[in-house]
C-alpha cells in the first residue's frame, strides 16, 4: 500500500483517483490547489503524486520544487489538458516521471503508477537545460501534447531521431525543438536537403574534399557533416539519399568519423542525427531504394507528426497564430465563426503548411477587421480526386434517409431522424471494433476515439455483452 497524493480542481477527476486507488489499497489525499497540495505533503508524505499543471492560485510546475523539499524523491506524475512544448520541457527538467495529457483513461493512471512505484526516481534534480518558446510548433490538442512529451524527453539524450508525416506537418519545427532544447543548443544546427544538393557534388557537399580530389577542387573544403561539429545534422528527407551514398552515411553515423573526397585519412566528427521524411521508408527498403541498416540506425527513437487532419481542435489556435505572425493591420483580424467553421471542415491535404497559406490568403483578401468565408482560398482539390457522395456508404445512407423522410412527411414537426440513424449504426460499429479488438473495451475506446466510461455508457443503452475485457 502507497499513500498518494491527488492534486486537481476538477472533482471528478479527484473522485475516479480516490475511489479506484482505494480498491488496490492505496491511501488517497486530495488536494484543489498547489498551495494546499504542498501542506498536505509535509504531512502525509506521499509515496507518489499526481500533479495537474493548470490550477487556482501557483500553477503545477512552480509547485514541484516546493514539493520537492517535502517529498523528496518520490515520483510526480505531471497532468495537463492544456500542454506546449514548453510545459513538456520544463516538466521533464524538473525530474517528473512522466507527462500525461488529458484526457487519460484511469486505468492508464493507475498503471503508470504501478511503474512510479517500481521504479523510484533517485536523482531528481534539474538539469542545465533551458527552456525555449516553441516557435511556431503549435497546439494543445492530445496528439500534439503527445508530440511535445516525446521531444522533450529525446532533447536530453544524443539518440539519433527519425521524424516522420506527411508534408506540411512541422517536421523541420520539430527537429530544431529538439536542437534548441538539448545540451548541443549552444553548436551549430546544420540543415540538409540532400534532393536540393548537385548529384554531381552530393558526396563532396556532404563529407568534403581536399585539394585535387578533382578538377575544380582548387583547395580543402570541409563537408556539411564536418561543418555539424559539436551540433546537430538535420537530414531533410532522408529517402532521398542516393543508396550509393548511404553506406559512407551509415559508416559516418558508427565510426563517427568520414574520408572526405580524394583523401585516405579519415577525420573524427561529432553531431548529433536527425532525420525527416515523408515517404514510407519501409516500402523503399523493400523495393531495396534504402538500407534497412541504416533504416534502423536513424530511427532509434522515431516521432510521428500528426496530420492536421488529426488535431483539428488546434485549428482556430494555429489560425490565429499565423495571423499574429503576420504583424498588424492583420494581427487585430478576427475570424467569424462561420470562418472558424469552415477551417475545421475542410481536410488540409497540406497540413499546417496549407493551413498558414490560407490565413495569410484571407487576410489580404480581407479589407476590414473580420475575416469571413468569403475572404478563405478555394479548396484545395488533387487532381483525380473523388467528389464527395460517390462511394457505396454514401449511396446507401442517402438512400436511407429518403425512405425515412418519405415517411415523416414535410409537416411532420419535430423528428427524431438522427437518433434513428444512430441506433441503426452505432450497435453495428460498436461489435464490430470489439470484435476486431478481441472484446477489449480499453483498446476499442482507443480505436474508436471515445473515453472509455462513454464506451460503456453506449454498450448499456444498447444492451451488447458487456464481458471481461481486461
């Protein structure tokens, strides 16, 4: 048994802890406020701690070292509905033992606590790093605080990183986050874009060469991996990498040295790797356009970037953003929502790229203080694309829907339509996700991107098999 100690202004959240860590024998203290939470600290001793970030009065993390000075070592689990890359960073100097974005399923809380309680935390203390603003890396949403956790985490070690999305993701942003916020931030950050580079040069511009090595050498050059000494070497798109040239990068990445062009010397280098792409690397491996042991060296911590598409929550916060980038008149704008509506509705094939070209459209277009549908740029449409309503779901459901209305009536007054569609769908999908996730409720709540008590909630009122799924 562990005493832990709760620390939220939200009741419910404070209730699930209570009632769930008292059933595995925990003693729960609960507190609303930093303020009260470091009180209730120097009494109770807890064996771990639970930490919002966001709370009345001293936020979360100016809390931990006053917390610390009570509870010593004792691991804190650091939550937050409204987290930045900054909030990650700090969290993470400040010795928690992990960062947890809301919303969270509980059960997922009390197995993090199971790993606190195993494993101690002995060193604490805050390391050098300082915390820098983030940039134009923007959001709030969960996949983006999932982001944040990751980057801050990997800016303290020297791994070598493979970040990976699609196009317009952030990426490159994602990469100097990392840089800024690691011991290298003080060196040189070295962007690459191997596809921009001659072919004929390539290995010149990247490893060097001494004088003579051909026939414009005219004197030594130091190559741009040379030139990433005691920094960071940002591979953009690292698929692109001629395969000729990707044993001498594996060779480099290992041996930590390279052969410049026209030299048998080899020199020693010192940087740390960080890659991007946009293209399936597994497909190139197997069509043999990339090693798969250099695949592996790259990636040994990958990041994913999620799509806009995936976080449309940061929407309005990402638009106004890149409004206020834009400096006044245009900074004082404001959207309409009808506006904001429209922004949320569209699907960004281009992601956040796409996204900023279009708010800085709207505000040119836009003359006075309100931007509106009206000022937004066309959609975007690729070539080929299919239009909307031509796929047999599509087909059906208005199929359905005339039968239906066929039947109502144009007087027919108030309807209850769209809760007849929800009860003729919703047990279909529900089976068929639990079936697919073996009656697990926990990863079918995941799948289908409900908190799992509403997963519950939906399995009552239609009566399907509510069978162990632990």
């Amino acid at each position: 048994m562990a005493n832990i100690l709760v620390v939220d202004d939200e009741p419910s959240i404070c209730w699930s802890f209570r009632e769930l860590l008292r059933d595995d024998g925990h003693a729960v203290t609960i507190a609303s406020s930093a303020e009260e939470a470091v009180q209730a600290a120097g009494r109770e001793s807890p064996d771990a701690v639970f930490l919002d970030v966001r709370l009345p009065g001293m936020s979360g993390l100016d809390a931990i070292p006053k917390l610390r000075r009570k509870i010593g070592s004792a691991p804190i689990i650091v939550m937050t509905a409204f987290g930045s890359l900054k909030t990650a960073v700090s969290a993470v100097e400040q010795g928690v033992f992990e960062y947890l974005p809301k919303p969270f399923d509980i059960d997922q809380a009390v197995n993090l606590l199971k790993r606190a309680l195993d494993s101690r935390p002995t060193d604490t203390s805050k390391t050098d790093t300082e915390a820098v603003e983030d940039g134009a890396l923007v959001g709030t949403s969960l996949p983006m605080q999932a982001v944040f956790r990751q980057l801050a985490l990997v800016a303290s070690s020297d791994a070598p990183v493979l970040i990976t999305g699609e196009s317009g993701t952030g990426k490159e942003l994602a990469a100097r986050a990392i840089h800024a916020n690691s011991a290298r931030r003080n060196g040189p950050l070295v962007p690459v874009s191997v596809a921009a580079l001659n072919p004929l040069s390539v290995e010149s511009e990247l490893f060097g060469h001494v004088k003579g090595a051909f026939a414009t050498a005219g004197g030594d050059r130091a190559g741009l991996l040379e030139l990433a000494r005691g920094g960071t070497l940002l591979l953009d798109e690292i698929g692109d990498v001629p395969v000729s040239l990707q044993v001498k990068l594996l060779r480099a990445i290992e041996q930590r040295e390279i052969t410049p062009v026209g030299d048998s010397r080899p020199r020693e280098i010192d940087f740390r790797i960080i890659a991007t792409t946009n293209r399936r690397l597994d497909e190139l491996i197997q069509s043999g356009q990339f090693r798969e042991d250099l695949y592996f060296r790259l990636s040994v911590v990958r990041i994913e970037m999620p799509t806009l598409r995936e976080r449309p929550d940061d929407i309005p916060l990402l638009s106004r953003h890149f409004l206020n980038l834009l400096g006044e008149p245009h900074a004082s704008k404001q959207f309409t929502p009808n506006a904001l509506c429209e922004l949320a509705r569209r699907a960004w094939p281009g992601n956040v790229r796409e996204l900023r070209n279009a708010i800085e459209h709207a505000a040119v277009m836009s003359r006075g203080d309100v931007i509106d549908v009206e000022q937004l740029p066309a959609v975007y449409r690729v070539l080929g694309e299919g239009k909307s309503g031509d796929s047999h779901f599509d087909r059906e459901l208005a199929r359905w829907c005339d039968e239906q209305l066929a039947t109502l009536g144009k007087e027919s007054g108030e309807g209850d339509l769209y809760e007849r569609l929800l009860a003729s769908i919703e047990p279909t999908m529900l089976r068929s996700v639990l079936t697919h996730c073996d009656g697990n409720r926990a990863a079918a709540s995941r799948v289908l991107g409900l908190h799992r008590a509403t997963l519950r909630q939906k399995l009552n009122h239609y009566g399907i098999d509510l069978s162990d799924d632990e």
